[in-house]
C-alpha cells in the first residue's frame, strides 16, 4: 500500500522543538497505544493530560461538553477517533480555537482500500473523513497507520482464546506483519515532540508477516502454555461466538476482522516505522515477550 509522500526533510534523529510547557493532550490514554504514549511522554519530562471516559481527565467524543475542558491550554494531541464517528473535524475547529499547534491522527492501515476488510465502508469512510479534516485544519500534522497489533493476542481481542490455549479463527493460511504497540508509541511520543514528522503519513508494519500457526507457537513459548491455532470457516467462527453470548453483529465485525488475516491484506510490510525513528520495527516474538500474557487493554 502506498504512504502519502512526505513533504519535507526526514526527521533527524532526537530533533526536538523549542521547549513549551503547555500539555499535550493524548485522547483513547486507556487504551494499547494511548496508554503507551503516554508513558512514553512522562518519561521524556513532557506534561501530559491523559483524557479518556474512565482515566484522568475526562473525555468522551459523544459529550461535546468535555472537549474544551480537554484542550485549555494544550499545545499537541494524539487523536485517537471513535470508530464510524466523524467527529474529528468538529473536534480540531475547537483545538485551533484552543491555540493547538500539532496534531497526531491514529488512523488505520488500509482504509484507503475498499477490499481491506469487508463490511467496514462506514468506519473506512469516516476514517478517511477524518484524515482529511487533519490536512485541512492548518495544523502540524502526522498521520499514524498501524495494522494489526501483536498485542491482540495478549490484551485485545484474542487475549481470552490465548488463555484457553486455542485460537479458534476463519484466517485460513493468512499472515500479518503484526506490530508492536510500543513501536506505535514510539512513532506517536516522536511526531508530538520532535521535528521532521509534519505532513507525513506513516504506515506501521512489524518486520515480517507471521502465519496464525507462527502466532501459536511463539505465544507458546512465551507464556509456557500450549496454544493451538485451529482454523474455521467463517460460518462456524460466527455459530461458535453466538453460542458464547456474542451479539450477531458484533461476531459477523470479529469475523470481517479475521477475514483480513485469510485474505493476507495486512501481510506487506511497510517501512513507516524505520522512517521515523530510524530504526526496525520489533519482531512479533520480541513484542509478545514484552507483555504480559495477562494483561488488558481497551480501544487503540
């Protein structure tokens, strides 16, 4: 998949503006990537208000009353969108009004092609809505593309399959250049606090694609238990999670999701992480080791 060209220099390594004590304000700071950027920001001395509907400071995209409070005196913010919701432009008009200088948008890979992940037009259209809105607001921008994370099966959505020893998927034979959410962080904390990211586009890839039966076995090995990889049909994944409780359209979004891991579209690797921090991304192995096979997460 093609990036959007750059349009300037690349970033030289540990380039940073001139010092502002203004906050930066990281919205979704619950979930994988939020969390991380976060982290990653108070380790480098910058202020952070970490806005989330359950964290910090609250903030919910449906409550249009909290935006303001989030973005009073903030100088940067990682976006990161609700789902199908085009509320990203209404949301960048205030933060120009509120003296907001820079703007990271979490986006997705692939949403810019219709045969991604089926049965996603509404979310890829929103989300395309929102990337525009992000060029057009007059804003330093950047644009993070990940695909899949690695952290999906040690804190997402396949989490509990793990631990019950068998993922259970419609993937077939397909692989994923799976992504370690740190890397995201990493990209993310650059973009908001150094120079040479603005008006880029980076999509993230971990450094090689990895077959669902890969996935198992290095999970195995990192959480000493036995995990199986046991492909379905699509009908069947749908029967199993209906049984489980799973509302039907809930479970026919989770089988459109595994059904891009069948078709392999997310197998490519790009060099988005390499161009902004100058390094690899981390292995799928080395990601998984990382965190905690217990652990939870919320959202991007």
């Amino acid at each position: 998949m093609n990036t959007h060209p750059a349009t300037n220099t690349p970033p030289a390594s540990g380039s940073r503006p001139a010092h502002d004590a203004r906050p930066v304000l990281v919205t979704g700071a619950t979930g994988k990537s939020g969390r991380r950027v976060v982290t990653r920001l108070r380790a480098r001395g910058v202020p952070v208000r970490a806005a989330s509907r359950t964290g910090e400071h609250p903030f919910d995209w449906t409550d249009p009353g909290t935006w303001d409070a989030a973005l009073d005196g903030v100088r940067a913010l990682y976006l990161v969108q609700l789902n199908g919701s085009r509320l990203v432009r209404p949301f960048l008009d205030s933060a120009v009004r509120h003296g907001v200088r820079r703007v990271v948008l979490a986006s997705g890979r692939g949403i810019d092609d219709p045969g991604y992940m089926p049965g996603s037009d509404v979310a890829r259209d929103a989300a395309l809505d929102s990337e525009a809105a992000v060029r057009d607001s007059g804003l330093e921008w950047t644009i993070s593309r990940p695909g899949w994370f690695a952290q999906t099966f040690t804190e997402g959505i396949y989490a509990d399959a793990v631990r019950a020893g068998e993922l259970r998927l419609p993937a077939g034979e397909g692989a994923a250049a799976f992504l370690d959410a740190d890397d995201v962080a990493a990209v993310v904390a650059a973009a908001l606090t150094e120079d040479g990211h603005t008006g880029r586009t980076y999509e993230l890839t971990g450094p090689e694609a990895v077959t669902l039966a890969e996935v198992a076995t290095t999970l195995s090995k990192a959480t000493g238990r036995t995990v199986r990889y046991v492909p379905l049909s699509r009908r069947e994944y749908v029967v199993e999670l209906g049984q489980q409780g799973v509302p039907p359209e809930v479970a026919q979004a989770l089988a459109n999701a595994a059904e891009s891991l069948r078709l392999g579209t997310d197998a490519q690797v790009s060099d988005g992480v390499q161009r902004a921090l100058g390094r690899p991304p981390r292995t799928f192995a080395e990601a998984v080791a990382a965190t905690p096979a217990t652990d939870t997460g919320d959202g991007c």
